[in-house]
C-alpha cells in the first residue's frame, strides 16, 4: 500500500534565517535525493509564492515508509531541516477504502 506524506511549512520572512536554511538545503536536498532512490519515494515540491510550502511525498509502500523514519540519519536530518523553518506540519495519508454502511 502506497503512502503519501503532505508536509506544509512556513519559510521564515528574516534574511539571517533564510540564508540558514538555504545553506542546509545545500546538503539536505542532495541526500533527499539519495534517499528517495534508498527509501523508494518520490518529492514534488510547490508554493503560492507568499512563503508557505507544500511537499508531498510518495512512498511507495508502508514498509518503506518505516524503514526511512527508523533511519537516525534521515530523521535527524529532517529535524534539523524543521530548525529553520516555522509552523510545520507533517500528514500521513493512504489510499482510500470503500467501506459501505451496513
């Protein structure tokens, strides 16, 4: 079963906490991209431009998904990543299931 992650962030409006956080994108999304082939998920990211984010993450099954957050290294990273930015939130969502009334 596929998962996805909707992750939903706001970027800091200070330039000092910006230039942060493009400075660890600079190691963050390259092993993103590793990881992404390692943990079998794929990232779009998208913006209306006034400084809120939206990424989604695919994975493409619920054991890959564990596998990825029980990694210290990647979820040490994610909560770094989470430092420099403000009023994040993180969903998990699966396909859904028809389920009729009795």
């Amino acid at each position: 079963m596929k998962l996805l992650e909707i992750w939903e962030w706001d970027n800091f409006k200070d330039e000092d906490m910006l230039k942060a956080r493009y400075r660890y994108n600079e190691t963050y999304m390259p092993y993103m991209k590793i990881a992404s082939q390692e943990f079998n998920f794929e990232i779009s990211g998208w913006t209306d431009g006034s400084g809120h984010m939206v990424y989604l993450v695919e994975y493409e099954s619920a054991e890959d998904h564990a596998r990825a957050w029980s990694e210290d290294e990647f979820y040490e990273k994610y909560v770094r990543f989470c430092r420099l930015i403000k009023n994040h939130s993180r969903r998990i969502l699966r396909p859904p299931l028809r389920v009729q009334p009795e």
